[in-house]
C-alpha cells in the first residue's frame, strides 16, 4: 500500500447544485438547522452506555499469551519462499516452521 496523496475531484457549481436540490426535495433527511446543529452532542455523551457497549466489544478477545512482535533479519530468499508457498498468513507458517525445528509444541 502506497502513501501517495488522495486525488479530490472537486464538485462543479452544476453538481453541487443538484446534490443540493436532492438533498432538500428529500422528506425524510431534512438539513439539519443551525439550532439543531447547536444542540448537537457526542454519540458516548448522548447515549454513554450504548457507547461504552460497544468500546468492550471491539477487536479480538484478549488472550493469554499474545505472540511478540520483533524485528528480525532473513536472507531475501527465505522471505520470498514463505510469501510465495504460503501467502497471508506465512510470518505464522515460519513461526509454526521454527517451533519444530527447535522442538516446541504447536502453543495453543
């Protein structure tokens, strides 16, 4: 994945005023009004517990012993075979491939 910036394509004046023209023939989406936009709250400050819910139950459940992250240096090859023969996934097929080598069970 590049870092390359993001192109904008800019809205014409034609385009924005159709997307306009949508948005108010629209009964029910109406814009909202200053006022309303003024009396708006945070989603976790209007509804804290719905919002509280949902921060536990992101991500991946903890566990137990979480695998290490390292910075290692391999031959060019080694890392080529592995991409190439295993795809996603292959840092785990080398880990697996090393706890044989060294005689470690498969951990659970």
């Amino acid at each position: 994945m590049t870092n390359q910036p993001r192109k904008v394509r800019y809205l014409s004046d034609k385009e924005e005023a159709e997307i306009q023209r949508k948005i108010a023939s629209d009964p029910d989406a109406p814009e909202a009004t200053d006022d309303q936009l003024a009396q708006a709250r945070p989603f976790a400050e209007a509804f804290p517990d719905l919002a509280e819910s949902i921060k536990r139950s992101r991500g991946r459940p903890a566990i137990e012993k979480p695998r290490q992250q390292i910075s290692i240096r391999l031959d060019p090859d080694i890392i080529e075979h592995y991409k190439r023969n295993c795809g996603k996934g292959w840092q785990s097929r080398l880990n697996d491939d090393l706890r044989k080598v060294v005689g470690l069970k498969k951990a659970s």
